[in-house]
C-alpha cells in the first residue's frame, strides 16, 4: 500500500503501540493520521475494533484501508462520532492533545465512553525538556514543522499538569513512561544549570530527572485496580520456546497496566510492589531432591505463589536420568501451566491445578513469501528431530531430482538434514538465530515441512510449528501426529502419513503454486482469528488473580503433597 503525501510521518509510535491493552475489543485513535498505528496493533489482535478520528482528509482516505471505521472532522466539534454500545476499551491520544483548544473537555468527554475496565493512553510532549528551557534562556525560541517546538501546540503540559489533567476527567492513573532523547545533552545543561537551579532551592538531580523526557506516556484507567506483580524465570532462548512460552505471553500481559510484568533469574526473585499480588512462574524448572525444596521454600517465604511453565511430557526427563520420585517439578508448586490437553492430562497426576494455555503468535509478520511461483522454498528448522525426518528424507531428494531448481530448500538449525539433502538448490543457517530470526526466515519461505514420528512423547507436542508458519503465510506439510487436529488437510496444509504420501502430497504443492498459496492464505487466516496471544490475556491474567485469591487453599494442598516444603 502506497502512503500518501501528508502532514504526518506514517509509522507507529512503538513505545505507544505496546501499551494498548492486547485483548482490547474496540480501540479509539484519536488523531489517526495516516492509520499506521491501528494497522500495526491489528496484527496483534486481528478481532478488534479500530475506530480513527483524523481531520485531514488525505491521510484519512489511507487509513479507511487500514482501520474498521474512521470519522473526518474535529473532535472538539464531534467527540464520538461511532456508535460504542458496550464502550471503547482503550482511547489513544498519540501527540494530540497539546494540538487541541480544550483538551481538558475533550478527556472528559470521552472519558464516559470508557468500558468499565477501558484505559486511556496519552503520548504527550514535556514543556520540562531541557532543550525548552535551553531555547528560552538563549532567546532562541522559535515554532518549528514538527516536534517539540511545533507550530500547532496550543497547549502545553508538565508531567505535573497532565496527571492533574487525567485525575480530572475522573480517571486513576496507572503508570508514566518517560521517553528519553539526548540524556547526555541534558545532563551536561543540567550540570551548566547547577548553580541557579541550587540558588533558587532546586534539586538538580530531580530537575535533571524532569527535564531528560521529550515525551510522557501515561496510562489511566476508567476504574482503579489492584496491581499484579507477575514475576517469570526463563531458560536459555533454544529454538524459540522461551520465547513462546515466557517472552511473548510476558509482553501480552504487560499491555494490561494492572499487571507489573518481570523477567529474572530465579536467585533475583523478590517482590517489587509491597503487599500486591505477587505470581513466580518458573520456566521448565529442574527441581529435584534438598535443592528443589530450598528453592521453592524460598519463594513460599515471600509470599508467592508458584507456577511451574512446562510444555514437554514428563517422559523427557526421565529420558535424560530424572527420577520421578524425587521430581518436584510438578506436585511441588501451586500450580503447572502447559500447552496441549495432552500434556496437561499427563500432568494431573501430580498436581491437581493445571492450566493449558495454547501456543499462539504474539503478531502476524509482514507477509514477504511466494513472490516466485515458478520456485518455491521448502522451510526445515527444529532441533533434535533426526529420527523424525530419516525415514522421510529419500522422497525429499527423489522430488528434489525430479523437479530441480522449481524446489529449493532453506534449512535453519539442523546441519545433519542440510547436508542429507543431495540437491545444490538449498542453502543452511549454521547458526542458532533469535527468534525473531527464525520467524523472518519462515517468513521468506513457501513450505514448511513438519514431520513428526509417531510415538507417546511426540503426540503430546503442541502444533506451534503450523502456528508459526500458518501466521507467516508459509503452507504446512506436516504429519498427521500433532497437525492432523490443526491443518484441515487441503485447505489449511497438506497432512501425511508415510513416506509415499509425503511425496504425493510435495509434488502437488509444486505442481499447483497456486492452491498452495490459497492453503498458506486460509492457514493465516485461522492463525489470526484463534491463535493470536491476543485471545488470551484476559483469561491468563484471571487464572493468576484467582491462584493469589485461593493461596491459603493451594498452601494447604502443597503441604499435604509436600509436607517437607513446610517442615
């Protein structure tokens, strides 16, 4: 899509765009632009409604192609032009107020289409920066096109002034967050200043601290609520499961504003909010004999309560020379959360409280595949999956002499499946990239290849590798353990069962590039509609304040499971 000449930038504040609240229904934008923030949070949570209010018609004409609705016209003169029957979840004010004759009005105003729980942001510029005060004493004040100094500002706001603000239009405050520009600059006319600001009893430490944000983004909500410290341990990023498991659900949960979201190693676990709420999860703790104890009672002395994450089946431990009687992993925490029914049935055996909360993507990627349909790129990245691809590997080199250069084969991870490929058309990514890496060479792929063996511990893995391709646009050729309860084989993916199917069913994609993307398309499409993070943070959230309401009842459990945590 092509942008339009306008007044404004079109791109997303993205310190803005992470504290819209993810499981937001229905969003306001007030001041739209061009639609770059709407579009970019729709990515994020493809079932919401985004309205826009823009006065200028050009950059409104683009964003009626990005958003739900958007309204041209003067929000002062017409404060809600939608129809908001069950209220706005989150109204955004992105560098819009300070354009505004009564902006007080116009936070009241709206302030009553608030949903119960809605939240207001305001992204705002700070009069306190050091370089107003600079321009003031060096008689150098002047408007400028755009920024600080713009020549439309009719308002000005201290930090100060702008919670006032909010307070008065009947809202509780949640957080600011100060973005700062240029700290070196400020602390050097900061420490020029000293002298005068001392004279006139002035802290230059706290000056300084007032004067390093160019802007503020606040967060209030319609009604106060008590704060949740939600505090999570993570293993070495492998393969993206930290990722998918602690990362990203952490970031989700980090656009409620009542929820205080922290990563840290489990010797740093310690409570940040007083006497609030507090939930530890320990991702895929290892806690076995005296030392597993030690640690969970040190968690049980400050009051948390402890969830253990895991997404594998308890059988990978004692694969590895776990014994399971001496695992506390599971019967000695409060609670396990899991990814699949499966895993949490294998699960229930030691701990009663066990959650499922699916894998999902976060976002769906800019689509950047099929852009050769007379060549396509067949995608292979996990770990320890040799004994899954074997078998299957003489059909992919059998089709790879067959169709030549029209398959390619891009493969991230696993060097002993590039180099079983007897094709020069593949090419190999030795090293471990992030995450983020491993989406953005999916991404550029047009099949994904994920075969699965069939046997006890890789039915209880989750689908997450046609999530994954399914929201980059990537057709899924999978086994149909696992996959064949998420592909709809022929709409979504194609599923097999055994080598000859699997060659049947990659000479089709080939054959039919077309109908290949139709499938990569659908699959994006049921990606975005059930498998968004998005879908979950309300019920995430839920189940940690209702873990914290019921801890005296899970203290009890655990110590009838494990009275030596108490002893």
């Amino acid at each position: 899509m092509n942008a339009v000449h306008t007044q404004y930038p079109d791109f997303a504040n993205p310190e803005l765009l992470d504290k819209i609240p993810l499981s937001a229904r229905t969003i306001l934008d007030v001041g739209c632009a061009q639609g770059a923030l709407g579009a970019d949070y729709l990515r994020r949570n493809p079932a919401c409604r985004v309205l826009g209010i823009e006065m200028d018609e050009a950059a409104a004409a683009h964003a009626r192609q990005r958003l739900s609705e958007v309204f041209v016209g003067n929000v002062e003169k017409t404060p809600m032009p939608f129809e908001v029957p069950d209220g706005i979840d989150c109204i955004v004010y992105g560098d819009v107020l300070e354009h505004l004759s009564d902006p007080w009005t116009v936070l009241k105003e709206h302030a009553k289409y608030l949903s119960p729980q809605g939240t207001v942001l305001v992204c705002m510029p700070n009069v306190e920066h050091w370089s107003f005060a600079a321009r003031l004493l060096t008689g150098s004040f002047d408007y400028e096109e755009q920024g600080l100094f713009d020549r439309t500002h009719l308002r000005w706001f201290t930090p100060r002034t702008m919670a006032r603000a909010l307070a008065d239009a009947g809202l509780a405050l949640s957080d600011a967050a100060p973005r700062p520009i240029a700290t070196d600059k400020a602390e050097q006319f900061t420490a020029m200043l000293t002298p005068a600001l001392q004279a006139l009893g002035v802290d230059p430490q706290e000056y300084l601290n007032r004067s390093i944000p160019l802007q503020v983004i606040w967060r209030a909500r319609k009604t106060d609520i008590s704060r949740m410290e939600l505090a999570a341990t993570m293993l070495s990023p492998q393969g993206g499961v930290s990722d998918v498991r602690v990362l990203e659900p952490l970031r989700a949960l980090r656009t409620d504003s009542s929820i205080y979201t922290n990563l840290v190693a489990e010797a740093g676990l310690k409570p940040q909010l007083g006497d609030a709420p507090r939930v530890a999860v320990l991702h895929r703790p290892l806690l076995l004999g005296e030392n597993g104890l030690a640690r969970v009672r040190a968690l049980l002395e400050q009051d948390y309560v402890v969830v253990s994450e895991f997404d594998d089946h308890p059988m990978f431990m004692e694969e590895r020379g776990v014994n399971l009687g001496e695992l506390l992993t599971f019967r000695g925490v409060h609670a396990v959360q899991t990814s699949t029914p499966a895993l949490a049935e294998a699960l229930l055996a030691d701990n009663p409280e066990v959650a499922v909360f699916p894998n999902g993507v976060f976002e769906l990627p800019p689509v950047r595949n099929f852009a050769d349909m007379d060549h396509l790129t067949l995608f292979f990245g996990a770990l320890n999956r040799q004994k899954d691809w074997a078998p299957l590997m003489p059909v992919l080199n059998e089709v790879s002499r067959a169709v030549g250069d029209r398959l390619r084969f891009r493969v991230v991870f696993d060097e002993a499946f590039f180099k079983a490929l007897e094709t020069p058309h593949k090419s190999f990514e030795p090293a471990m990239v992030d995450y983020a890496g491993y989406m953005r060479e999916l991404g550029q792929a047009d099949i994904s290849f994920m075969p699965l063996e069939d046997n006890a511990f890789n039915r209880a893995k989750s689908d997450l590798k046609f999530i994954e391709a399914g929201a980059s646009r990537a057709c899924a050729l999978a086994s149909h353990v696992v996959y064949g309860g998420s592909v709809q084989d022929g709409k979504t993916g194609v599923l097999f069962h055994n080598p000859a199917e699997l060659r049947a069913a990659l000479l089709r994609l080939l054959a039919y590039p077309e109908a290949t993307r139709r499938m990569a398309d659908a699959a994006r499409a049921y990606v975005a509609q059930h498998r968004m993070l998005a879908y979950q943070v309300a019920a995430r959230a839920d189940w940690y304040r209702a873990l914290w309401e019921r801890r005296a009842e899970l203290n009890e459990a655990l110590k009838q499971r494990v009275p030596e945590l108490f002893a």
